[in-house]
C-alpha cells in the first residue's frame, strides 16, 4: 500500500524517479520500476506494467536484514549505493551495477536514441531496451525479456543442472523449466564477482551470448532478480545463501552409505540385503524401498500383500543401524483410495483441456502449491510411514514428470503452470518438511530428483535424475553436481552407475559402475541405485507385484573385484566422517557447497577457473575423478600448497600440473597440507 500511495503522488510525472524510505522507484509511461537494497551488497530489482508490484510473489526470497544504504545523483544518474554494490539508472532507465572499486559488473543492455539536455544524441537505430513486456491479449500477463551487455572474458556458473558436461555456461541457451534430470535454478555466479538469481519461477529461457545475455519469462506479471557483489565466489555465495536459505544439519546416518536399486519387491527381500550387508561387515546407513510397493498410486501406504509387517522391517532395521528411505510420488490414480475426495476438495493438478487422468500415464498429479493440499497428502504420509518410525523419505517425480512437458496444458493452485511451474519440486519438499517438522524432527533431509531456488532450507537432497549408465553420462554429472552446488543446493548426489542400461553381467559397465563408486564416495551422499539388467519379472498382477524389478544391485553383484574397490571406499567414507561432519556443518551454517570447483577455494589462481574436471570436496579434498573408460594415468592441476596423495602418501608442491597414476582401484584424490589427518 506504501508503494502504491508513492506512485500515486507523483503519477501526473512523465519520468519521475523518488525515494521511498531505502527504496528507488521510477516510473517511466507504463514501466514502474524499483530498486532496493535486499541484505549486505546487494540489491532486488523489479519491474512492473501493471499499476503496481505483487503483494504475494512465488520468488525464493526471505526478508531481507537491515541494511544501510545511500542515493544521490552523479552525472545525471541517480546512485544507489549498498556496501560492495553500486546500481546507477540512467536518464532512460537503464541499470548499471559496479562494484565498490568502480568495476563494472553488469550492464543492462540498450540500443536507442538518447536525449540529453533536451535534444536527441544518436546512438543506435535499432531501439532495442533493456527491458520488454510483450503483453498477452486479454490478460494481464506478459511475455518478459530482460537484456545485458556481454562482459568480455566473463565465466558463468550455476544456473542448476542441465545433462551437459560445461561447467562454465557462458555461450550456451537454457531451458528455465523442469525434466527428468533437469533442475532449473537460476542463479549465476561470475568470474567478474557477482551473482544474480533470476527471481522469477515462470517457464522460459536463458541465453548467455557473446553479443548479449537474455532472460526469457513467456508469462509472467513482474521482472524480479537479485544481485550481489563480493570479494570472493565464497562471499557471493553466502550471501545468496543468506537470501534463500540455507540446509538443515545433515544427519549423521545421511553421511554414510545408502543402498538402493529399482526396485526390492518384498520385505523379505529387502531385510535380508539388510542382513547380508551386516554379515559382511559392510558399512551401511540407509536403505531404500523404491517406488510401487503401494497398491495404488495415491494410496500412501505399503500393500500388505508383499510388505506384511512394515513396523516390524522398520524396527528391525533400526536396531541393525540402518534408516528405511520410502518412496514417496505425487501421482493420483483413479483407482486409488483416496482420488474422488482429492478431486472433490481440489487437491490435484488441473489441466486447461480434457481430463486430469493422463498428466503421467494413467495418473494425475496433486498440488503441493495448495497448502491444504500439502497437509493432506502428509497426513495420510504420517499415518502410514511416519508413525511407523520411517523419518527419510524419497520425494520423487519433483518436476514433475508430465506427459510431453506441455507446460501451457498445466495449471497450479497459485497459478498456470507457465507462471508459476518451476516452484512445483520447492512446494514438494515443503509438503514433507513442514509436516515433519511439525511433529518435532530435526536435521530434515529427504530425497528429490528436482529443485528451485529455496528448495535447500527445506531438507532437498537432489540427484539427477534417471540418466544412462556410461561414462559420458558421469562427465555430465560432475559438472552437474558442480553447478547445482553453486546454485545453492550443497546436497546432491547421483545413480551411481547411471540409472538406465547397466547390465551386471557386462565387464564394460563394471568398470563404469568402479569409477562412478569412487567418484560417489566423494560426493555429498554416497548412493548406489539403477535399473539393472536383465529385468526380473513381475510377482504378481495388482498392486505392489505387477511391476518388474531390476537385477541385483548390491556391492557384491558384480564379483569380487568389484566389491573390492567397493569395500575400500566404503570403508574410507566411513573414516573420513568428522571430516564430512565438518563439512556439512559449513553448508548448513553458511550455505558451503560441499563439492565445489577449484577456483571457490582458490580464487586467485587463473588456473583453477579454467580446471573443469577436479573439484574440491570440502576445503581439504582435491578430487580428480577417472571419466573415461580405460584410463589408468590422467593429469591433475594441484594448486598453490603442499598436497599429498592419499593412496601412496606422496607429497607434491602445488602450482603445477602433474600425471597421476590412477589404476582400477583408485580415484586420484590428494589432502592439503595442514588438514587433520583423520580425513584419509
């Protein structure tokens, strides 16, 4: 209301630019423009055609701290300056960011003829501006183009995960929606020392071009994002980290080895991988019961046909150390016990033509965008899982998963889906988290195979989705845990394996499987899942039994040399535990990622920002997966420092590249100088 009693009084101006306590508004013909500080170094920034901003957005944004800030004007622009960031809009309105050194970070783009002092200075004929609101007839929503200049030598990373191997995203186009193993999260950090997260969860595009940077929101009401400036990509990300959110405390069971494949068909089963894993003496956290073990979709709740006596596998479980993980899908199907009450309260997904039935398959989806949705989905999750003792739970189809990804065919509680879709994965993990929250539970984390900004502060683990078992396949997931990391997601994790087209008979996959095992060992959780090969067959015809199962997928599946290289990093990754403590710790109480690029912790080194296939896990791990197939020596880029090989205890002094050996049973993994040495 403020804003709106702002804008009124100076409404009768052509181009009138006024302070609003720390805020700049401008209002310019149809454009109503603002600026404002939003925590330290860092400025929102939105724009409207509408007569005024959303009173309730879908952004990730928390509240921001109190800031102090100044304005005032400077060669005919008006300055807003907040610590490290400085935003200068120009006589048309254009944006400039620059740092507290007078660099320019990020420059709106615009091509047109200017005035100054009253008469026209020729720039460009093309009139293009920075900011377009092309509206849709009838409505009053837009389809939204933002512009910026190119910066020349710029890096960019984040923006989530996209199954590509580019850790810098400069020159390429991304989709800003959802898929199987695409989580569209758009906050990019520079080289040049910013970040920006695009604040905005419509459908759209992104392309960093040589010639421009353009954002894409095919429907939307307002532009919105958020730029900070810091010193260091660490300064930057805490600070998007403070904006968003951060992690809970992971567990301590979350730290360890979690089993799992597609899929264990009954409790006996089940318990008696459990019992195998404890008779070898294999460390083990968590185990999975994957998707299908219910009688229908919709019905939360395990089909006692084939899981006679759940508390008494959770108990069991429990007292042999391990965590039951349930599988848990937003889909609805007609037949399910509970699809008619849905559908009468309004609790699920609706599409614009036709019926609901067929969104995925033979289901509809709900609506976690309804916060009674949530609550009631939950309620039936408590009832049937949760008093049974089971606290992790694998929140899957996040994106979710419709038939063809017809965006334009969706519609939410809070909005059509090209408006509001990318929210969907964030208000999922919000449904689990609130609930389980409320029943007095800390250190949430649970399971999903999509994200946004914001996901983090509720307990989202992501992994990437059902990708195929090959090494091009890894080479995608190690920069997509990279970005996702710097994206604001500290958990992550991946198939290890790949999910589709393992065969455990096949020596090729098992040096696939050795490689991506001890890559898992360093990443954030250590998961092992896939549909292996060859395919067992259905136990039955209704319910939990009319679904195959793949083949074996434990650790001593595949023979004993591979359950050599297994036991050892197994056996590591329980060693190396305070140090993962330690480094959990820093992403929940700062926002960290736990596996980062080299240049996060080295910043000054040129040649950190150019390494895309070593990453640091933690502060103290450099690691420097094996990606190819039959590689047994590969090069590593060691910065400034003394490092030393985990696997012989040489010591070598940063600075350098070197050539590593790197046989079947080891991932070239080195310990910084003065690090404790309980880390390996």
């Amino acid at each position: 209301m403020a804003v709106l009693q702002a804008i009124l009084q100076y409404a009768m101006g052509i181009n009138m630019i006024k302070c609003l306590g720390n805020k700049i508004l401008r209002r310019f013909d149809k454009e109503l423009l603002c600026i404002e500080p939003w925590g330290e170094n860092s400025f929102r920034v939105r724009a409207t055609q509408r007569h005024e901003f959303l009173t309730e957005d879908n952004g990730a944004l928390l509240d921001p701290a109190v800031c102090e800030s100044k304005v005032y004007k400077e060669n005919g622009d008006t300055v807003l300056v907040n610590g490290k960031l400085r935003c200068e809009i120009t006589p048309t309105g254009k944006l400039r960011f620059k740092n507290n050194k007078g660099e320019l970070l990020l420059e709106e783009y615009e091509r047109i003829r200017e005035e100054v002092q009253g008469r026209k200075e020729f720039n460009s004929a093309l009139e293009i501006v920075p900011r377009t609101f092309e509206p849709h007839p009838n409505t009053d929503n837009y389809r939204l183009m933002v512009r910026f200049e190119p910066n020349e030598g710029e890096k960019l990373y984040g923006c989530g995960q996209y199954q590509q191997p580019y850790l810098d995203v400069k020159g390429c186009t991304l989709e800003l929606a959802h898929r199987n193993s695409q989580a569209s999260i758009p906050f990019v950090l520079s080289n040049k020392g910013y970040g920006m997260l695009w604040n905005n969860p419509a459908i759209g595009y992104v392309t960093f071009g040589k010639n421009v940077t353009e954002w894409t929101a095919h429907s939307t009401r307002q532009m919105d994002y958020w730029i900070t400036a810091g010193d260091s990509p660490s300064e930057i990300e805490e600070a998007y980290a403070n904006a968003t959110g951060k992690v809970p405390m992971m567990p301590e069971y979350g730290m360890g080895f979690w089993q799992c494949k597609l899929r264990y068909q009954t409790q006996d089963e089940i318990m008696e991988v459990a019992r195998e894993y404890k008779r070898r003496g294999l460390p083990i956290s968590v185990i999975v019961v994957d998707f299908f073990h219910w009688p229908n979709q919709g019905d939360w709740k395990f089909d006692l046909d084939y899981w006679p006596d759940p508390k008494k596998m959770v108990d069991e479980l429990k007292e042999m150390g391990i965590e039951l993980m349930v599988s848990i899908w937003p889909t609805v199907d007609a037949q399910s016990e509970n699809y008619k009450e849905m559908e009468e309260l309004g609790y699920l997904t609706r599409s614009e033509y036709g019926k609901r039935i067929g969104q995925l398959g033979d289901a509809c989806v709900i609506d976690p965008t309804n916060p009674e949705a949530r609550a009631y989905v939950w309620n039936k999750i408590r009832q049937n899982y949760y008093d049974l003792g089971i606290k992790i739970f694998w929140l899957d189809e996040a994106e979710p998963e419709f038939t063809g990804y017809e965006y334009s065919h969706y519609r939410y509680f809070k909005g059509a889906d090209m408006e509001v879709g990318n929210i969907y994965p964030r208000e999922y993990a919000k449904m689990a988290y609130e609930g389980m929250e409320a029943e007095g539970q800390e250190n949430i984390v649970n399971l999903l195979r999509c994200a946004w900004a914001g996901s983090q502060k509720y307990g989202a683990l992501v992994w990437s989705g059902d990708i195929d078992s090959s090494f091009r396949s890894m080479r995608n997931q190690l920069a997509a845990g990279l970005n996702m990391g710097l994206s604001g997601i500290p958990w992550w994790t991946t198939d290890i394996g790949g999910f589709h087209g393992g065969n455990i008979q096949d020596d090729k996959f098992k040096e696939c499987l050795i490689r991506w095992f001890e890559f898992g060992a360093f990443c954030p959780v250590f998961r092992l899942h896939g549909f292996r090969e060859p395919f067992k067959e259905a136990l039955g015809t209704t319910g939990g039994g009319k679904h195959i199962s793949g083949a074996e997928n434990e650790v001593w599946s595949y023979g004993e040399e591979v359950l050599s290289v297994c036991t050892k990093y197994m056996e590591l990754r329980e060693k190396m535990k305070p140090y993962i403590t330690r480094i959990m710790k820093e992403a929940h109480e700062k926002g960290t990622p736990v596996m980062r690029p080299l240049f996060y912790d080295f910043p000054q080194d040129n040649k950190c920002w150019d390494t895309e296939d070593e990453y640091m896990f933690g502060p103290d791990l450099l690691v420097a997966p094996v990606l190819y197939e039959n590689e047994r020596q590969r090069k590593v880029y060691l910065p400034d420092g003394k490092w030393r090989n985990i696997h012989d205890n040489k010591e070598y002094q940063g600075g350098q590249e070197i050539n590593v050996n790197a046989p079947i049973d080891e991932i070239p993994v080195f310990v910084r100088e003065g690090s404790l040495e309980e880390i390996c």
